[in-house]
C-alpha cells in the first residue's frame, strides 16, 4: 500500500518512562508504515526540560497553537523528591499546565467501549464523559509556608493605581497558603465548549462545583455557566430533549454512580481531573479513555489521559514482561491525525485514524486484553497479552481494515 500523504505536520511533544516506550512503538509500527509522517517534534522528557530551563514547554505550546494540531506523550511531573533524585535545577512546573495554559480551552475525556468490557459501575449503559477546565486554579496558583504568627493579606494592584489589601487569615500555628485564579472568558469559553459539545453529541450537561462553600470562586464558574445556558442555549436544549443542570459536586458525584449515564460532566480543572480517572476506570480501565483538549485559535491536543507509568517502566527495564494497555496512548495518535487530515482534507488520513482506532477494538473484541481488563472482560475466553503483542495484533488487525477500505 502507497504511504498516505500528510499536508501539513502534527506537533509532537515527546515523553517520558513507560509512556515514552509505547508511543516510540506506536509513531514506528503503528503509524510510519502506514503514513507518510510528518511531525514538528519537541523533546519533553523531563531531562531536555531540565537543559532547557523548562523554555522547551513553552516553545511547545506555542508550537500547537500555531499549527493547530498537537500530540502529547505523558511526562513526569516534577516534585522535590524527582529534583533531589535526579539533580535537577528546580522543581519545574507540570508541563501539562503550561501547554494548557497556552493552549486553553476544555479537555474532553471520553471513554473507549468495547462490547465485552462491562463497566464496573453496573448502571452505567451510555457514555459519561467528564468536560475538563484546562485553564486555572490550581495549575495557576501560588502558594508558599507560612509560619507560626503570621498575618497573610491579598494585595490588589489595580490598574487605576489604586491598592486593595485584604485581609486573610491570621496563623496561630507553622502552615501554608495557597491563592488560584481563573479568568472569565476562560470560563465562558469553557462553559460555551460544554454546551455546544452536549449538544452535537446529544448528551445531558451537569456542571458541578462546590459554590454554596467556595462563595465567589466557584460561584463565579456556576453564575458563567447560568448566565450563557439562559442567553444563548436554553431553546436548544429544548428542542433536542436535553437538560442542562446545575449540581454540587459532591450530590453529582454520588447521582452519576447511580445513573444510567449519557451524560456530560463538566468540572473545574482538578477536579476534572480526578474524576475522569474515576469515571475511566469505572468503564473499564485508565487507559480506556481518549482525551482531547479544544483550544484557542482552533488548536487541539490529544494525549492520553494517564501518566507515565513509572511502575511498568521498572517491569521494562529490568527485562520482565510488560502487559501496557496502549488504547489511550494510541486514540491519543489516531484523533491527531483524524483532525489534520479533516482540517486539511485529506480523506485517506481521516480514512487510516479511524482504521486505527477501529484495530485497537477489534484486538480487545477477539480477546487480546492487558490485565486491567480482566475483571470486566466478559467473554469466556481471553489472552492476557503482553505489551508488543498488543501492538503486534492491533497492526494485524489495522492492515486488515486498511486493505478493505482502500480497495473499495
Ligand atoms: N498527561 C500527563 O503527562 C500525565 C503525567 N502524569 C505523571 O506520570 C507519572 C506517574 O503518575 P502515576 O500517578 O503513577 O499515574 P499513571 O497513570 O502513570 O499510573 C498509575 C497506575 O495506573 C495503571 N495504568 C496507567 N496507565 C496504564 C496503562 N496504559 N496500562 C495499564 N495500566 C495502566 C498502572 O497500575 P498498576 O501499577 O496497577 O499496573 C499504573 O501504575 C507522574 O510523574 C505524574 O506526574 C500523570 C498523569 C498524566
Ligand atoms: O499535569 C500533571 O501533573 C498531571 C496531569 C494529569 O494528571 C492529567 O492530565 O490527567
Ligand atoms: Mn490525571
């Protein structure tokens, strides 16, 4: 088969540990066979990060939004212990927060079904897919100790020149305090991708703050949110049979257990996060779930929505057998490549994503699984099948679908 043609490049940023190790399997025999690949590539890794002074993330998140197309492997975040350990210059800021901040916008993180993987959550039968805040809060914080005896204020400078002290809290004993922020078009624009996506994917919307504790902060998300549903989204809703509500989270959260599902969850940024994880593994496994983030300017990441799993990079390195499950990694490659070729259409590239896609499937549904799956896995028989067989079946299986597409 002739290679596919690209027009224009995707920007891959590049990774770490475990995570790094399949998505180099992935871009060399998953997709180069098949594509003629061409990528805008940025060393992430966590030591290039140190050598650079952490200017490689910045680049990189331009580079996207620039461009318009980004794929990102997972990377270690770093903390003291990772500074102390590997001698690094600082304890650098999540490179996911910087290339999100740049980018901004919502992450959309879906999970990937199969017949035979039955969600652990047993009345979940449609689709919970959780929209995720990527601008703000704690990932634009500041926070520093405190120490026994302290008076802690907020400054504000305005621009008029005037200045605002408000007073905080006063420390009775050794602590810490944190201050977050958020921007509101950022909540407009998050609140308006979450309405418009539950409405192309025909999905009822929650959002789900805390807003009766967090009086002014959260509020703010929820009155944003209210404010655009009224003006501009209420008859749509309407006519499509959908709802639109408002809950707290920790009420959300015990209700989406129970329900049925065919919902999209809107959440601020961490919480977001954690509960895509819960909602993940509830369908199935942490790496059953695709991520893609909408941003400025038209610009779009896709990623997977787990780490670098630092536990199955020591299984590797130490020569043991690795069982990694590469959906996410390769739904992150595939929606990539889907959106560059609809942006710049080409048909075949579109055609080849979704073959992909489609192979990873197919390998789960014959009954090739990774471990993470064994408990939900409902045919009786199945192969618990290490990582490069994994990757061995789903390019058998994606040959297979290419063949028949591109000979029709
Ligand atoms: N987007 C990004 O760049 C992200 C980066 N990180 C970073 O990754 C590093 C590790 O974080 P950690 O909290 O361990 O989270 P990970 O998601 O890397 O791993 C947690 C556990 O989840 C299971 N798991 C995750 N992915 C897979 C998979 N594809 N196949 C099979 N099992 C899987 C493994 O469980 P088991 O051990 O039981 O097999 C693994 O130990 C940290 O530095 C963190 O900051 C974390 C999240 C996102
Ligand atoms: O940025 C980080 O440190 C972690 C990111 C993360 O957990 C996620 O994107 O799900
Ligand atoms: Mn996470």
């Amino acid at each position: 088969m002739k290679k596919i043609e690209m027009k224009n490049p995707v920007v891959e940023l590049t990774g770490d540990e475990m995570a790094a190790v399949i998505w180099t399997m992935i871009r060399e025999d998953l997709v180069k066979p098949y594509v003629e690949l061409k990528t805008e590539t940025y060393d992430l890794s966590m030591m290039n990060r140190d050598k650079t002074e952490d200017a490689v993330t910045t680049e990189a998140g331009w580079a996207i939004r620039k461009n318009g197309v980004g794929i990102k492997c997972a990377t270690i975040t770093v903390n003291r212990e990772k500074m102390e350990r590997y001698g690094l210059k600082a304890i650098y800021r999540s490179p996911n927060a910087t290339v999100r901040e740049i980018i901004d916008g919502t992450i959309i993180r879906r999970p990937v079904v199969s017949p035979y993987v039955k969600p652990l959550v047993t009345s979940w039968v449609s689709p919970i897919v959780v929209a995720r805040h990527s601008f703000g809060d704690i990932y634009k914080s500041f926070s520093r100790v405190v120490p026994e005896g302290a008076k802690v204020s907020l400054m504000v400078d305005h621009a008029d020149g005037h200045q605002e002290v408000l007073p905080f809290e006063y420390f009775p004993g050794d602590g810490v305090v944190m201050v977050q922020m958020n921007l509101d078009d950022s909540i407009r624009r998050f609140a308006d991708d979450c309405f418009r996506y539950a409405l192309d994917e025909h999905l009822n919307l929650i959002f789900s703050t805390k807003d009766t504790v967090s009086k002014t902060y959260d509020a703010r998300f929820k009155e944003i949110f209210q404010e655009l549903y009224e003006s501009t989204y209420a008859q749509d809703f309407k006519d499509k049979n959908l709802t639109y509500r408002y809950m707290l989270i920790d009420a959300a959260s015990s209700m989406i257990v129970r329900s049925p599902g065919n919902l999209l969850w809107a959440c601020k940024n961490y919480e977001g996060d954690v509960l895509g994880d819960l909602i993940a593994s509830g369908f199935g496994s942490s790496a059953m779930m695709s991520s893609e983030l909408y941003g400025m300017d038209n610009s779009y990441e896709y990623e997977a929505s787990h780490g670098t799993m630092p536990d199955l990079y020591q299984d590797h390195l130490s020569g043991k057998p690795t069982y990694v499950n590469p959906t996410s990694l390769i739904y992150a490659w595939a929606n990539a490549l889907e959106k560059r070729g609809n942006l710049d259409a080409t048909p075949d590239l579109v055609t080849y994503a979704q073959a992909l896609k489609s192979a990873v499937i197919d390998t789960v549904d014959e009954g090739h699984i990774t471990p993470d799956l064994k408990r939900q896995y409902t045919r009786e028989t199945y192969e618990i099948t290490r990582t490069e067989d994994m990757i061995a079946l789903i390019r058998q299986h994606l040959e297979t679908r290419l063949k028949k597409a591109f000979s029709a």
